[in-house]
C-alpha cells in the first residue's frame, strides 16, 4: 500500500492516462476518484462508466454527448462544469472500434478538440489485459503510462482492523446508534477469513453486524450467517478425490474371468474355449500368457472317441444243439 500511496501522488501531479488493477472489491473505483479529487481536472466531473453493463451502442453514444459537451458553444464558454475525469471500468470490454476512436481521439490531443483524462480499471493484471484478444495494443498503450495494482485484502492483514473500524465509523457518522468497535474474538474471526469480497464484503460485514449489536461492541454472534457459514466452509478440509478409475486393470480382470470361465466350460479344452470366446486358439494362447492364467494340464484337443468294443465271436456263435 506504501507504493500505491506513492503512485497514487504520482498520477494526482500529472493528467497522464492511469490504469488500475485488481481483485473485485478492492477499491478501484474508490482509488480513480482520489485520483480525480486530487488532479488538476477536480473542478469538472468525474463520470464512470461499466463497460460490462453498458453496451457498444451506449459507449458510442455516451461518448459523443462527452465530447459535445466540451465544445465551446455548448456549454464550456458559460462556466458550467465539464467531464474532467472519464474512468472506464472493465476496459477489457470496450468495443474494438471505440478504442480506434479514442486513440485517435486521445493521440491528436488538445490541437484538434479537449479531451477529459482517461483512467481505466479491471481485474485483469496487466500482462492478461495486454494479451486479451480483445484489446488492440495501441489502446492498451494509451490506457497505461502509469499502472497501479491494488493487493487483495487477505495480503493487508495489518490494514484490516483500521479498515473496519473506518467502515463502523462512517456509519456511526450517518446515524443516531453508535457502535464504538470489535469483540476482541470478532477481530480473531477476521483474521481466518480470506476475504474473497475484499474492501467491499468487509464494508457489508461490517453494515449487518453494526445492525445486529445490541450494545457498543460488535460481538461474533452479530456477525451475518452467511459471513460465518462462508468461515465455516473455508476451514473444512478439501473432499477426498475418489480413486482413480484405470480402464486397463479393470479389463485385464473382466477378460481373465471370461477366459477362465470358458476353459472350465470346455474343460480347458482350447479350441472350444476360443470358439467359445469369438476369437480364434493362437490369440487365446497368447492372452492366456500374458494374462499368467493358470489353467491346470493343457489339453489341446479333443479327446479322443474311445473305440466301439469288438464283439465277442464266442458270444455271438449261435448256441444250440446244431
């Protein structure tokens, strides 16, 4: 935070283009506008605009009204405020042909018609948005002379409490009930939590928590469920990942019982085993030794007929007195 501070004195001396990145709620918006109050346009507007909200059609058309305003005839020779500041929130989205326009816009500077300062912001680091498919270089060169990248909350935990203990008092300020602070196990149920939300979530912890205080300390019990169900899910430990499902080992089984099932069927008569299986006696030798089936004394053919008895002459002699 000491070299946002310090970019941050950088950007108020000077109108060149800033970009600023971030997590979602870290205070991007926040940041452009300190930026803006402590510039040298702070005496006109400061205009954000959510390019993820607003359209290509409304972009071209907010624009245009912009830079109608800046005209002489329309306003700016009567003293009335102008657009000082123009911060362009999720950059990324700007459509491909208003980026064309603004570098053509924002490269002729002030010879050809005034233009407000631009400042841009996104989630994207800077080397993801300086790849992104949809922003032309020429435009990312023009948005960032000067990048400043906001640290997530849980990278600031010695910011925290002086964080929180702001947002408690800017509400104190805009209402009659007053909290004076934290339960010292408030602060300690801070601390675990990683803070996906940022400036943000914490700012809406702390609005339901001051709600729910019955006295002048935020205790844990006033803290929001979802706060404490989020804590409580963020501590579980991770599900176990279920065992890998090989297909070869599963087969190799599925297979050795099929051939062995088919071997007592033909008492491990080969040949029939195969017909039996589809396939013809060299594959299933083949797979009978790779598979290390033990299938007792090999027997490879059929046996043998056993031969008809002869018959017995004696016997068959007529009997009798002839």
């Amino acid at each position: 935070m000491r070299r946002v501070l310090a970019q941050l004195e950088l950007a108020q001396s000077s109108r060149a283009a800033v970009l600023i990145t971030g997590a979602p709620g870290t205070g991007k918006e926040h940041l452009a506008r300190v930026i803006h109050l402590g510039g040298p346009g702070r005496a006109n507007w400061f205009v954000p605009l959510d390019c993820r909200r607003l359209g290509a059609e409304e972009l071209d058309r907010v624009w245009n009204r912009l830079l109608d305003s800046l005209r002489p005839e329309r306003g700016a020779a009567a003293g009335s405020p102008q657009p000082g500041t123009v911060l362009l929130s999720d950059v990324e989205l700007v459509p491909r042909d208003l980026q064309e326009r603004l570098v053509a816009l924002f490269s002729a500077g002030e010879k050809s018609r005034p233009a407000p300062r631009l400042l841009s912001a996104s989630c994207l680091a800077p080397n993801e948005l300086a790849s992104h498919n949809n922003v032309r270089p020429d435009f990312y060169a023009l948005i960032s002379p000067l990048a400043i990248e906001l640290p997530p909350l849980e990278e600031r935990p010695d910011d925290l409490p002086v964080l929180a203990q702001h947002f408690l008092e800017e509400l104190n300020r805009q209402e009659a009930k007053q909290v004076g602070g934290f339960d010292e196990q408030v602060w300690t149920l801070f601390a675990r939590y990683h803070w996906p939300g940022n400036l943000d979530e914490l700012a809406a912890v702390v609005r339901e928590a001051r709600g729910h205080a019955a006295d002048s300390l935020v205790r844990p019990h006033d803290l929001p469920y979802r706060f404490q169900t989020a804590l409580a899910a963020q501590e579980l430990p991770p599900p176990n990942e279920p065992p890998p499902m090989l297909l070869d080992p599963l087969l190799a089984k599925v297979e050795t019982r099929l051939i062995a099932l088919a071997l007592a069927r033909s008492r491990n008569n080969k040949s029939k085993a195969a017909e039996l299986l589809g396939i013809n006696r060299a594959r299933l030798l083949r797979r009978i030794e790779q598979l290390k089936i033990g299938s007792g004394e090999p027997v490879d053919a059929e046996p043998e007929a056993e031969a008809e008895p002869k018959p017995d002459i004696e016997n068959d002699s007529p009997s009798g007195d002839l």
